[in-house]
C-alpha cells in the first residue's frame, strides 16, 4: 500500500502560505499601517560583538515572542530586536527552534507589544495575491507584492510555495500576509538564477510552538557554516528537481536526478540530515529500498528526534515485507510527534498486515482522533472491521470515508462488498456503480457488479458486467470464475468451460472450484 512520506524539511527552506484573497490597491496601505509596529529588523552578533546577520521578523505575541528564520540567528551569541523608529531590545533567548523548517522563535521583555494576527497557510492556492514586508536595517520598512506562482507538495504532506513578492538580503524572516493581513508564512529564502525563486516558511508550522513554553533559553552554540547559503541552495534545486509524486510522468528520471543532486549535497555536507533524508525518499521512489533505508537511518543518526524519517523508514520496511521492524520506525515517529496521524495509520496498516486487526483498529481510531476528517483512516478501519466480521461497524466507517471524499472510489467498492456480504445486494449495486462512475476502468468494482446482479438472479445484467472487468484486466480471477458460474446458472455449460479453462492457467486454486460447480 502506498503511503504519503511526513518529514520535516531539514534546512532553512520549508514552504507554504496564503490566503484565498486578493489584495486591491486601496487595501495594501491600509495592511501597512496595521502592521507595521509589529515588524522587526533582527541583527545578531558573535561572542566578540561584531555584527553577523541580519534579518527581519514580527512580533507574534503582546509578550514578546518575535518570529524569525533560524538561519539568520543560528551562531550568535547575542541577538538584537530593534522596531521601527529605533527602539530596540536585547533578546532574553530563544524560546523555540526548527532547523528544518527554518524558524525560530526568541523572547524580548515586553507587555502589551502590537502583534500581527496569524492566519492559516493550509489554506494555500495558486494564484492568491500576497505581500511580504521586512525591515532591513538603516531603511525604513520595504513591501514586496506578488502572487504564489507555485505550490508543490512535499513528501509529508508540507507545502513548497514559489513566490514572486521578493525575498532579498534582509527580508529573512519577514512577514508574508495574506488579504485581512493576518501572517501566513515567513520569508525564507531565494534561489537565484536566471529567474529568482522566492520561498517561505508556512506560519501553520509556528503556531503549535508559539502556543508552548514562554521560558527563554540561552542563544545554543550552533555553528554557522560560511557555507550554508550553497548548501540550502544546492537541496532545494533537489527539491524542485523531484517528481511531484511517485506516479508522475518521468517520474523515475526526475527520481533520478534529484537523487544525483542530494547525493552531491550529503558528500559535500555529511550531517546534511535533509539531504539524507531526501536521497532516501528518491530511492524508495525507485524501488531500490535498501538504500533508501540506510539513507533514512543516517538522516536519523544525524537527528535523532527527525520524525519525518522514522515514519519513513517504517514505510521503507514495509515495502520489504519486515512489518516488525515498520511499527518500531512507526512508534518513534509517534514518540517524537504524539499527533503524527498518518504514522498512527501506518501502524494500522502494518498490524493488519500482520493479521493484527483489534490493535489495527486500535490505531485508525488514534489517527481519526488527531483527524477526524482523514478519509484514509476510516477507510483502512472499515477494512479491519471487515476482516474480523463486524460489516456493521466497517460499513459506517466507509460511509464515513465516502462522506469526507465523495470520490473515493476503493471505499465504495468496498462499502459495495460489505453490503453484500450481508446479503443486501441492492445496496451494494449502487455502491458499485458509484465506483465505476468515478473510476470507470476499476475492473473489481465491475466484478463486484457481476457478483451483486448474479445473486439477485440479473444474469444478464452480471454477465455484462463480468465482460467489462475483464475487457480492462484480462487476468482478473475473479471476474472469470463469476462469468463462469453465471454462464452455468443460465445452462451455458459449454461457456462455463471456456471461462475454466482460462482460469486453469491462471488461478488453479479458483478453477478447481469453477470445475467442481461445473460437474457436482
């Protein structure tokens, strides 16, 4: 079963922002001059207070936590906070760190401090207009207007966003708005070339850290490669490089040559936890799993806490058969992450492999708990309900899936068996037919057809329906074996052979059976 990767992007460059709204003209200065006490320069200094960077941020609460990116204060050893007009603080530390997804979060001495609202950057689209503004010391505050040109989803789920409102040298860690002005993202950093390309950091990772701790600990002794910008630059022209999804055109050549760049930036930066962990992903998308799990495991080495690639380990044992060993990836990712839904999922998924439906079940219902509305899970415990006979209970939960995703059309065919199982066939033909009008070549829900018009006594009707299962997967058993046994309820004998022998080649096991109905 294919799975979504979940990482957390390990450089300074994670991405994905806005809001559905436009910004007219008249709207702009009425944003800026909301915001614009909120916005910060922050400039940070080595332990021999010489100037190191320099960057901008917003004020996110009326106690003083300031927004930055992590890249502008990793290394210093002291970090000053200066708003508009001049006024400026020492920061006490930092109260929250993500070198992956590249932000942090220091603390000022401050009460009652004007603070930007934060909006909500699930809620992404192409084409929405926004603007980043930013702070860069001895200017007054610049606003760069643009549009998301682009958004690319990442293996976990997260967001790539192309921006074309600017991110020059400065503007790290500004705030990029949507149209009510409410943050959505921090301006992170750009790629230059022959044609810039812009990214931010989406607020959505900020808030759950923003809701946390308040105590400020001491500035943390990273080390700042002189580096750093080529290396950020070289995986994220990896990132772009990959296939949007493992079932894209060209995607094992994309594959390819991201795995190429990624392995260029893990010899150059060996503790390079994202570069790791992206040659692994590009692995698994080329079948080749255990490389992919050697480049997971060294991604955690270098992070123990990366939750991203323990999830994806797991994902990587899976593929091989060594469901034991997935749960255990599965359970640090959760350890790490308590609300990592889709780990929680995937765990189900292994335990049912395992014949393990009671803790599978066990599970889903975690996973809907952080999700309710993850069409997936209910979907998977539909299944484990099946498996251990309790159709009531897995026919809700399909019915729940259908809900959430009217289109999910491996939830109607399964809500199509269960009710058949129970013998209401007329329910299941409607659940098969839903399926075949949103999937029309999905061979088993037109078998499954057949088998719902065969023991309704429609022999026609099942005969037809069989035809077309196997007109789009000739090597469908089942379909042969329902064709089969229908001919012979209409007194086709002569048919029913035909489909035997067919099936003879193909699945001994079911035609012994389609030959024992033939001549009982």
């Amino acid at each position: 079963m294919k799975r979504r990767l979940g990482f957390a992007l390990p450089v300074i460059l994670l991405a994905s922002a806005v809001q559905a709204e436009g910004l007219s003209n008249a709207a702009l200065p009425d944003i800026l001059a909301r915001v614009h006490e909120a916005v910060v320069t922050i400039v940070t200094y080595d332990s021999g207070d010489k100037p190191l960077s320099q960057g901008s941020g917003f004020i996110a609460t009326p106690d003083g936590l300031v927004v930055t990116c992590w890249h502008v204060v990793a290394g210093a050893s002291k970090i000053k906070v200066v708003r508009r007009g001049g006024a400026e603080w020492t920061a006490q530390g930092i109260v929250a760190a993500d070198a992956e997804r590249d932000f942090a979060i220091v603390k000022v001495a401050g009460k009652n401090l004007p603070t930007i609202p934060l909006g909500d950057s699930d809620k992404v689209r192409q084409g929405d207009r926004v603007v980043a503004i930013s702070s860069p010391l001895g200017l007054d505050q610049t606003a760069s207007e643009g549009i998301i040109s682009s958004v690319r989803a990442l293996p976990d789920g997260q967001k790539v966003l192309q921006t074309t409102a600017a991110v020059s040298e400065g503007s790290s860690g500004g705030p990029v708005l949507d149209g009510q002005g409410r943050v959505v993202a921090i301006a992170a950093f750009v790629i230059a070339g022959g044609q810039s390309l812009n990214f931010a950091v989406p607020v959505n990772a900020i808030k759950a850290r923003l809701a946390g701790a308040r105590t400020a600990a001491p500035l943390p002794k990273a080390p700042r490669p002189s580096d750093q910008a080529t290396a950020d630059a070289l995986f994220w022209r990896g990132v772009l490089a990959m296939p949007e999804g493992i079932n894209a055109p060209d995607a094992a050549k994309k594959f390819e040559g991201a795995l190429a760049i990624f392995r260029e930036v893990v010899e150059k930066w060996p503790r390079h936890a994202g570069g790791h962990f992206l040659a692994g992903y590009c692995l698994g998308g080329l079948g080749r799993h255990t490389g992919a799990i050697e480049s997971y495991k060294r991604a955690i080495k270098i992070k123990p806490d990366f939750a991203g690639a323990h999830y994806a380990l797991g994902i990587e044992y899976g593929q091989l058969g060594r469901q034991t060993e997935a749960i255990e990836s599965y359970k640090q990712a959760i350890k790490i992450d308590p609300e990592f839904a889709d780990a929680h999922v995937n765990v189900g998924v292994a335990y049912g492999e395992l014949g393990r439906y009671s803790e599978a079940i066990e599970s889903y219902k975690q996973a809907i708990r952080i999700k309710p509305d993850l069409a997936k899970a209910h979907y998977d415990l539909g299944v484990a309900y099946a498996q251990l006979g309790r159709q009531t209970e897995a026919i809700e939960s399909f019915k729940q899936a259908v809900r959430i995703k009217p289109d999910y059309a491996e939830a109607h065919y399964n809500l199509g068996v269960t009710y058949g199982k129970l013998g209401r066939y007329s329910e299941a033909i409607e659940s098969d037919k839903q399926a075949t009008r949103i999937k029309p070549d999905y061979a088993e829900a037109h078998c499954g057809l057949g088998v719902d018009y065969m023991s309704l006594g429609r022999y026609g009707e099942a005969i037809e329906s069989c035809k077309e299962a196997v007109k789009i997967n000739p090597d469908l058993a089942g379909a042969h074996f329902t064709l089969g046994a229908t001919y012979l309820l209409t007194g086709d004998k002569g048919r029913a052979l035909d489909e035997y022998k067919v099936l003879k080649g193909m699945n001994p096991e079911m035609a012994g059976k389609l030959f024992d109905l033939i001549y009982r």
